[in-house]
C-alpha cells in the first residue's frame, strides 16, 4: 500500500501543504559515523490552519518561512509500504538555524523498545484451512442431493429436556510453544447447558460445556491421561475454571445482544461451506445445530499458571470432518484434500473456561472472535479469496470490542478492556509495531495495540459506518479499508493520506493538549448510516495523553452509565496513558511495514526564517514519507 499525498479528504481535521523544492544540489552535513549524503534544498510557507507539511524524500535543507514565534515543530516519518525501511535509509535532522532544538544529543539509532504482554490474547486460526480459489462463492455447484442430510436430526431446542444432552466433539490441537510441533488432538463430551433465543424466539447460540476429555498424540498412536478437571459443575456458585448452567445462560443471553450488535456493523456468519473444495452445500446438510453458533467453554491451553489464551474461532468447522469427507466424496482422507481432520462441522466459537469468572474479559472475547467468524464468511466464503491478512483480522476484532463497550453494561473501564491492555502497551512500542507487523517480529500473539490504536481513530474520526464499510466491502487488507474510507467520506483517500492524518493526531493529541481520539457517534448524515443506524452506542472518549475514567465519558456521575461503567475503584478506576514517545530530532530506527516514527524537533525563535538540515546515514529511502507538524503558540 504505496502513496504519495499532497492533499488530504476533507473528513481529515488538518490539511496537508505540499512544499516546493529548489532546483540546485545541497551537499548535507556529515552524519553521526562520518557518512556524507546529498540533498537538495525545500522551502515551506506557514499557512495559517495548516498543521501537517510535506517533506520532500530528497530533502537537504529545510527553509521555513513565516512560522511565527515559539511555534512547537515536530516530524512524523511514515512507511506507507509492506517491506521494512532500512535505519540508515532514513532521514534525521542533524542541523538548524532559528530553532531552539528539544535535545542536544548525537544521531544514533534508537534501541527496540520492550513491549509487554498484555493477560489475555484470543486467536483467529481460519487462515490454517485450506480454501478453494474461486472468484465468489455464487459460481460454485451446489448440490440437491448431497450425501448426508442432517436437517431432520437437529437439536430441537423447545424440548424441555434438551439441556443435559450430550455431543462429542474435536477439541483443540495443543502445541509445543518452543518447536511450534502438534504435540496432540483432543476431543471430548461436552453438554448443553444453554439456549440463547432473540426477541423473536429464534435460536441464536448454544452453550456447550465439557463433561469428558481425552487427549491423543498428533500421530493417533496413543493416548495421553489428561489429568484437568473437568469444566462443567453443578455448583451454585462455579469455582474459578468451572461453568454451571446458570453461567451458562448468562453468556447465552449476553451473546444474542453481540450477535445483534456484531452483525450490524460487520456483516453475517457463514450459512453455506465448501465441502470438497469447489462444490457447495447449506451448512444444514453437514451440521447437526444447523446455522446457530455453538460457544464451547473449555480449559483451552491446558496450563493455569499462564493463561493466555481468552478464545478462539477455527475455520476448520466449516468442512467436512475425515469421517463425513469419505461418505461425500467416495475418497479416503488425505492432507491434500481441502477438509480438516476434526472438523465439528459448523459455526463454533471456543471460550476459556479458566477466564470464566472474568465476565468483561468473556464478553469482549465474545465479540472478537465472532467477528472472526462473521469476516470468515464476508471475506473468505463470499469472495472466493484465499486469504486475508491475521493483521487485518485482528484489527478488526478488536474494533468489535471497542464497539461493545458501551453495549454491554458488565464490561467495565478495567484492566479488562482494550484501551487498557491494548492502547497503553502499544504507545510504549509502536516504533517496533507497524500496523502490519513485520515477519521477524511475530509471534504467536500479534500485537493487537497496533490494529486497535488505527482502527479506534478511525471509527472516531470518519463515525461508526467506516467500520461497517471496512468490513462489508468486498476487499482485503488495505484496499478493505481505503475503500471504506472512500465509501464514508465520499473521497478517495490513500493510505499516505491516511497515515499523515494518524501520527498527525498522535503528535498534536499528545503533546499540544488536544484529543486523539474523541466521541464520534453514528450522524445521520453518514453514507453507511441507513446501514448501520440500528448500531446506537456512543464510543468511548480517548484522551492520548493523560487520565481516562468516567470524566472522558460525557456521562454524568450519577447516571446509570456511569455507574454500570465506571463505580469500579482502586487501581482500574482510571488508566494514565503516556502517549506516543516523541523521539528527539536526530534518531532514527527501521521504520516497519505501515509504521511511523515521531519526532520532537524544537519551537521556533523568532518570526525570522528558520533552516533544518536532514541528512542520512546511507541513500535515503523513497518510500520514506515525512511530514513537519506545526503547531503555532495559542493566542
């Protein structure tokens, strides 16, 4: 996702001044290691309402003129592209005339800085299955007579004995985290424990429960004592890692209002599946609970003393298992084939049973995964794509969680929600952490700050219908988003444009007193607001810099929101965010895929021209986009 910008859409709460450039060559100053790099000379005129000024890719000098007095420079450097700039193919500031600079300090590279984990990942294993290639679901064959028929044998959920009933499934497969090698599979008899049905009376989810496990090795040579209890109980008051029925239902209940609330922004769950790969056939043939979502609360990672997994969707469970893959297609089972193995053939969500007691983290988890669900169907099934970005997912997700704040009265402002493990850790390591993370960089926790720091700003800087135009686009990964951009705000944006107005926010929100991130309810005036319209929550005020708690909230102490939000206190009473780091003028590190540095440059002295000079360690990268940010004293 390349781009070049010189103008901004007008949605965008700043413009960019697109400078020009002298003609004559401009030999720099030596670098910190004695490198010498050339550069031509680049004047800029202050602009009043300006804040954001292109920064040519071959700069030497830098003229400024007309910027007041005490004016706060700062430069945002951004990497529009899916590769890593190299340190020493970017820019610094290594000179000036009429600028009070920030730091008198040498140019060197800046050291990785250390993120933390945040307690609590979920996983979105849909992009392991393999997919057929086709160009949309509509020109596979769908057959009528398709060799099993499961619609006369589904769960019949106005029986008044159906909750007890059990149902064996395939658990999870359990990795050695340190060889990344299955160890074994699991599978198990689990229980229903609960029915959750819509206003209406249709039937939205079931609630399975594990009753019985047993674990295998990956080779089916053996079998493993699986030594945890089991996670169902019939205790009125369930111990940590265990789920009674009256659990149960509560979760039941809570996911018809995120079903609700999911599918009105981000499209809907699969209803049809591939079967062998270039054929089709409604999910009701091949499934047992036909299209109702199935959560299944189970102890997924086996370990108590590190959990670190709160849930997950797997898009095995839309193809045949190995057992129904022979009786479909007349074959023997091969890992060729476009099925998995344990298939549970349908539409399931797992949950951690161990995170149980933890209801704001359930419910958020909730949200993230079917998210995942429902982007499996709108841009897998429906396109005939085969693959989409784990970034782009994520990012995604945990917008969904970001939307349920407010929805859901039992997630509170705590170090359950995302702005607290997600928001603060990211601002601590966002130059490690582009939006998309680099390959030497993952593991197998994506950095889930990244996709929620970008995704929040831009459902409160375009609305609520950005979202639901990102996600029901018939595109992938960046074009998914420069598309619903375009579809919201009714321009055409690249991601430049996107990425200046970002770190711009970044920098002016954190250090110049502003919001980076403020209430941006759905208006009606939205393109996507027909669509969306019956969404209707407000989003959460971010501040960058400084304390968010119920003041940020616009509610009143005393209202109910507050109140169900907010009456937690101690140490989740509020979270102080630090903001972005604002690097001095003449570090500099790899820029990463969609990634930015911030830097604090200086204030101006007088009225008088000022000069910067840039200068690189190596030949400067053209990919590299740099922005100076003007901010002008307040009068």
């Amino acid at each position: 996702m390349k781009f070049f910008a010189s103008i901004v859409s007008a949605a965008c709460s700043f413009f960019i001044f697109s400078a020009c450039s002298g003609g004559t060559n401009y030999m720099g100053t030596s670098a910190g290691d004695g490198a010498i790099t050339e550069g031509k000379p680049q004047t800029i005129k202050y602009e009043t309402g300006i804040t954001a000024y292109e920064v040519n890719d071959d700069i030497g000098t830098l003229t400024l003129e007309g910027f007041p007095e005490n004016t706060a420079l700062y430069l945002s450097k951004t990497n529009p592209t899916d590769t890593v700039i190299k340190a020493e193919n970017t820019h610094y500031i290594s000179d000036g005339t009429n600028v009070s600079f920030s730091e008198d300090s040498s140019a060197d590279t800046v050291t990785n800085p250390q993120s933390k984990s945040c307690g609590c990942y979920s996983m979105q294993l849909a992009k392991h299955v393999p997919r057929p290639n086709r160009s949309v679901l509509s020109d596979a064959v769908t057959i009528t007579n398709f060799p099993i028929n499961r619609k006369n044998d589904q769960i019949d959920p106005t029986d008044p004995n159906v909750l007890g009933m059990t149902k064996h499934f395939f658990l999870d497969v359990e990795f050695d985290d340190a060889n990344k090698n299955v160890l074994w599979w699991s599978e198990g008899t689990v229980s229903l424990e609960a029915i959750g049905t819509n206003r209406n009376g249709d039937t939205i989810c079931y609630v399975w429960v594990l009753g019985e496990v047993t674990a295998h090795s990956s080779d089916g040579s053996g079998k493993y004592d699986f030594t945890e209890e089991t996670t169902l109980t019939t205790a009125d008051t369930p111990a940590k890692g265990k789920v009674n029925r009256s659990l149960a239902q509560e979760y039941a209940d809570a996911f018809v209002k995120i079903y609700e609330l999911d599918r009105t922004i981000f499209g809907s769950e699969a209803t049809q599946v591939y079967y062998d790969g270039k054929n089709t056939a409604d999910m009701d043939y091949l499934s047992d609970t036909g299209v109702v979502v199935n959560l299944l609360f189970y102890d997924i990672r086996h370990t108590k003393e590190k959990v670190t997994t709160c849930g997950f969707f797997y898009g095995k469970d839309l193809l045949p298992n190995e057992v129904d893959y022979q009786t479909i297609t007349g074959k023997s089972y091969s890992e060729n084939d476009a099925v998995c193995k344990y298939s549970n053939e349908g539409n399931y969500l797992y949950i951690n049973s161990y995170m149980s007691d933890n209801t704001g983290s359930v419910l958020t988890t909730l949200a993230h995964e079917f998210q995942h669900m429902i982007a499996h169907n709108m841009k897998l099934v429906q396109t005939g794509s085969d693959g989409y970005s784990s970034e782009f997912d994520e990012m995604m997700s945990v917008s969904a969680e970001d939307l349920t704040f407010f929805a859901l009265p039992k997630i509170k402002f705590s170090g359950e929600t995302a702005i607290n493990s997600y928001m603060s850790e990211y601002q601590e390591s966002y130059i490690s952490n582009g939006i998309e993370v680099v390959p030497e960089l993952r593991s197998k926790n994506l950095h889930y700050g990244a996709g929620f720091s970008f995704i929040s700003w831009l459902a409160r800087k375009y609305g609520v219908g950005v979202i639901y135009c990102i996600a029901q686009n018939n595109k992938l990964d960046w074009a998914a988003v420069l598309d619903g951009v375009a579809s919201q705000s009714g321009q055409k944006v690249t991601v430049d444009e996107l990425m200046v107005s970002y770190s711009t926010d970044c920098i002016v929100g954190m250090d110049a007193g502003g919001t980076f991130i403020g209430t941006n309810p759905l208006e009606a005036s939205d393109p996507c607001y027909c669509a969306a319209e019956n969404y209707g929550y407000p989003l959460m005020t971010i501040i960058l810099s400084g304390k968010n708690d119920a003041t940020t909230t616009g509610f009143d102490q005393s209202s109910d929101v507050w109140q169900n939000k907010f009456s937690e206190a101690g140490d989740y009473g509020f979270v102080e965010l630090s903001g972005y780091e604002l690097y001095d003028y003449d570090k500099y590190m790899n820029l990463r895929p969609y990634g930015m540095m911030l830097h604090k440059i200086g204030t101006t002295e007088t009225g008088d021209n000022a000069t910067l000079t840039f200068t690189s360690q190596k030949s400067a990268s053209q990919d590299e986009m740099m922005y100076l940010v003007a901010v002008p004293p307040k009068n």
